[in-house]
C-alpha cells in the first residue's frame, strides 16, 4: 500500500514514466536532476501528496528497514554532469540481510570512470545493476572496481539498441559475474544467505548460487 523510499535515477521515460500511480503512496522520493517543465511538475504532485521530495547527491544516506543505503553519484552542483543518462543516481545499499548492492542507473563510461577515480565507491559488490541496460558504453575499470558476484540487467526484449551489448556481456563474463537479464529470464530475484548470495530466475525456475 505504501512505499517508504521511491527513487528515480533520472527523468527518462524507461525510469520515471507511470511515477504517477504511486502519487500520495510514497514517504520520500530521492530524484535525479530535472530537466524539464513536465519534471518539475512531477515532483510538485509527490510534494502535494505529502512525501519529502530530496534532489539526490553523492554522499546522502538513509536508512531503509534495517538496511543503510548511501548515494554514490552524481556529486552535488556538477557542472560536467547536469542531467539524464550521466546524472542518475547511484544507490549502495547493504545491511540487514540484503546483499551489498550497487545500482548503476544509466550513466555511461565518462561517468563511470569519474566514479570510480572518486574512491567512492566499496567493492566488492555481491549485486550490481548494470548501467543503461547493458550498453556498449561502459568503463571497465568500474566494473573491476566493484567486481559483482551478479550483473543485473534490467532490459526489454527485442528492444532496438541490441541491448544488452556483447561486449558488456563478454566484460561481466571475464570478471566471473552470474548474470540475470529480464529481456530472457523475467523476474529475477536475488537473496542472501549468511555470506551466500543465490539468484532466482522466473522463466527458469532454478536457484543458482553466485
């Protein structure tokens, strides 16, 4: 009935579009940059509705049951980064019997090498939702960064950029990752276990430890 925390990396339709249905159902909402009239009114509609509504940045922190989560990006007032793709925010959240994750948004490889070169960042990962659907255009250097035991890609079937890119893949393959990918496999779950991390995938209905 209630969401205590909605956060929305970026204002791009894939991300934010049907914010809508949750209006007057959400405590606090963590948002990318606006870039835009139809943002902005977005936002006032969440703040009409009663929630905290908090323009992301690096270093923010909360608490969201008994985990702790923290932004990671995009550093506050960037002027190299002013909105979309490259402003998203980046989630890391751990604690509390969720696997130590990191969510990526859809920023591309020049931000991706700003967040690593930060030092930021507290790899290894067990999670890590990869970056714009998998794209071509990823840093590697981030990815050996925070080194996931699973890749998260989160992407349309049959969508028109040929996401997720075999590169991207062949890079998570290289540095051992178990990979999940909703395009093939739906619903993908992912828990911890003491200090294992097993992955759960609707269309194929096994549990395979990462």
């Amino acid at each position: 009935a209630r969401l205590d925390l909605l956060v929305l990396t970026h204002f791009d339709l894939d991300h934010a579009g049907g914010a809508e249905a949750v209006t007057g159902r959400v405590d606090e909402v963590r948002h990318g940059p606006p870039t835009s009239l139809g943002d902005e009114v977005l936002l006032q509609e969440f703040r009409a509705a009663g929630a905290d509504v908090v323009q992301g940045a690096a270093g923010q922190e909360g608490r969201l049951g008994d985990a702790d989560w923290v932004l990671r990006w995009p550093p506050a007032a960037s002027k190299a980064f002013t909105g979309g793709n490259d402003a998203s925010l980046v989630l890391d959240i751990a604690g509390g019997g969720v696997p130590h994750a990191v969510f990526l948004g859809d920023m591309s490889a020049s931000p991706q090498r700003a967040l690593a070169a930060s030092g930021a960042l507290n790899g290894p990962y067990d999670v890590a939702k990869i970056a714009h659907h998998g794209s071509a255009d990823q840093a590697p250097e981030l990815y050996e960064q925070i080194a996931p035991a699973v890749a998260l890609i989160s992407v349309g079937v049959d969508n028109d950029y040929g996401h997720p890119r075999v590169e991207t893949l062949d890079l998570l393959a290289r540095l051992g990752a178990v990979i999940a990918r909703t395009d093939r496999e739906g619903v993908v779950a992912v828990w911890r276990e003491g200090a294992a991390v097993s992955v759960w995938r609707e269309r194929a209905g096994d549990v395979v430890p990462a």
